[in-house]
C-alpha cells in the first residue's frame, strides 16, 4: 500500500491544475528530506516534473524548485541532462522576456551543466527573441541573458545571476572553452570579454562564476596573446582588482603598474570572498604558461600585489596560490621564449574544484 506521501507524490499529475498545484507546493520540504520518494517507479515521479515546467507559472515555480533540489542526485541529474525535449522547453522558456520563473530555471540549469551531457548545448540552436540581440546559437543566447539582463534589464523578474555557474562548468570542457575565446559572427565580440566586467559586481554569484570561467577558459594557452594584450580581451586588469587592496606601493612599483591599478582610492579592498582571490590568483598562474604572459607580469609589478594579497589574506588556499605564481615570477628563466608544460601548471594550481550544487 502506497503511504500518503506517495499518493501525495502521485497527485502531481492529476488533471486538475489546482490539485496539481497543492501537491507541487506542499511536496517541495520533502525534496530534501526524503527524496527517495520521487525515484520510484523508474524516476515516474520526476519524468512528470519534468513535463510539469510549461504548466501555469506558480505550479512551474513550485516544479523547479522541486527539480533544483532534487538535481544534486546523481541519477536525476542524469534524467534532466539527457532528456533534450525537456532541455527544449527549459531553453525556449529562459530566453522570454516575459518569463516569471526565469531565475529558477537559471538555476536549475546551473546543476544540470554539472552533467557532462550538457556540454551538447554548444550544438544547440534556437529562434531568439528579437529584444536579446542574440543569434540562433542557444549558448550565444545564455551569454547574452547574462550580460543584457543583469538587475532586470532584460526581464524585471530575473537577474541571471546563476548563469556565471552554467558558465564555469561549461567551460571545464575544452570546445566551449574555444568558443568562449572566440569572437562571434552576429556581434564580433569575444563572449569571454563580454562578462570580464562583472569580476566586480554587487552578486556575489556572478563573481565567484565568472572568476571559474575566467580561470577556465584560461586554459586556452593558444589565445593567451590576446587574452594579455590591451587591446585584445585585456584580461589582466579584471582579475588584478579584485585581488588588490589600499595598500601603498613605493613610486617606481606605482608607475610600472596598469594604469587601472595606480592611485586606487583609500577604501578600495579585495574581493570578500577568499575562494574567488584564490581563483584569480591561480588564473594569474596559468597565464604564466608563457613566457611572454610571465615577463609581462614582471613588467607590470604582479609580484607586489601579490606579496601583499599573500600578507594580509589569512587563507590557506590564498597563501598556497599566492606561493605558487611566486615561485614562478621569481625563478630565472633557463631559455628564451620558454613555455611551461601546461600538465606541470594544471597540477600546481589544482584545476580540478568541487562542484557547488545549487539549492533552494
């Protein structure tokens, strides 16, 4: 005999919407507490929560969150990344202007690129709403929802935010870090260049994304020239500053430094957050693949920055990063135009990070 919480469960797909509703609302505790009660019947409870994302808003919002904290399970993590129907639907509905659950399904899309099967997204394609500016390509569109909607420019309901997630895991993947480095043909832009801005932001979500994606597509050893360069993607000023205090310099460590970074207001301080300074430091560290990446740093008086970051940061993680890129500006160099093997500088930074799964 089914317990009533297993009827409950069954109730999610009775024909009556405000049933459907009910049980969708009431059902929503218990996708943490006992969550095996939606695995039965060969995941039967989850396939109608996934048809359940293109009902009325308030059962759809109830649906998602549903899904977002059911997510974190393996096997229905897997059940959301392979469906692509119900990606379709997850994907077409994001993108509306009009969209009232817009920020949940951002996060429910955050979990589900944790699946490797979502990095199928760059092959995907959609019409886009003609006020997105976007094209056809549905990660082009996700960028773009990022960085035109952000504080409900684009959609007053949703700010995006949980988008920079989708991003850094997508970008673990060595093809849409290529595209991320990649100047696109409806705008001519680089996407990566598109979000270097929110490394200072208000959401602390974003800037903890965008600084894994950064990190990332670093990675990109080939497009490190235009990563560098001040007038390519100029990459360096925006994971400098975060990791940049008050701190006074002597004149000639001053002078050398990017413009950006001379003469910062006395209340400037670092990011708040020690796991983003350490992210940005060891994006520092990967850049120092090359040698042109390492005597430009040395140019620019990195070291200072980071001597200070590692003084006063009380972080293990950030003295550890911090040591590491030291080490490296500081050794002598053995050959001109010498490149470090990228295998050496994945191991010494640790690329591999915990996934955060999102919850409600």
């Amino acid at each position: 005999m089914p317990t009533e919480l297993e009827e409950l469960v069954g109730f999610i797909a009775h024909p009556n919407a405000q049933i459907r509703l009910a049980a969708a609302e009431h059902l929503v505790p218990y996708a943490e507490t006992q969550p095996a009660i939606f695995k039965t019947e060969g995941l039967k409870p989850i396939k109608n929560l996934k048809f359940l994302i293109k009902d009325h808003p308030k059962i759809a919002e109830h649906v998602l969150t549903l899904l977002i904290n059911l997510s974190g399970d393996p096997e229905v993590l897997e059940e959301l990344a392979k469906d692509e129907k119900f990606l379709d639907v997850l994907l077409s509905y994001i993108i509306k202007a009009d969209e009232p659950n817009a920020n949940l399904q951002a996060m429910l899309l955050a979990n589900i690129s944790k699946s490797d099967a979502f990095q199928s997204v760059i092959d995907r394609r959609q019409p886009a709403p003609e006020g997105l500016g976007s094209d056809d390509m549905v990660l082009n569109q996700l960028m773009d929802l990022f960085v035109k909607g952000q504080d409900g420019t684009y959609n007053e309901k949703a700010d995006f935010d949980y988008l920079a997630y989708v991003f850094a895991d997508l970008s673990k993947h060595a093809e849409i870090r290529q595209h991320f480095s990649t100047a696109q043909g409806y705008d001519g832009v680089i996407p990566l260049s598109k979000i270097l801005v929110f490394t200072d932001h208000k959401s602390h979500v974003r800037r903890k994304g965008v600084a894994s994606t950064i990190k990332n597509v670093a990675f990109d050893i080939g497009k490190h020239g235009e990563f560098l360069s001040s007038t390519g993607v100029n990459l360096l000023p925006y994971v400098l500053l975060p990791i940049t205090g008050s701190e006074e310099y002597d004149v000639e460590e001053t002078m050398s430094m990017l413009p950006e970074l001379q003469f910062l207001p006395p209340d400037k301080q670092r990011d708040s957050d020690v796991s983003i300074v350490q992210t940005h430091v060891e994006t520092l560290t990967i850049l120092t693949t090359t040698r042109e990446g390492r005597d430009l740093m040395r140019e620019i008086k990195v070291y200072p920055i980071i001597r200070e970051t590692h003084l006063r940061v009380r972080d293990e993680g950030v003295q550890e990063a911090c040591d590491r890129l030291v080490q490296v500006l500081m050794r002598d160099e053995e050959g001109e135009g010498q490149d470090i093997d990228i295998n050496e500088r994945v191991k010494e930074i640790e690329a591999d990070e915990e996934d955060e799964i999102v919850e409600m």
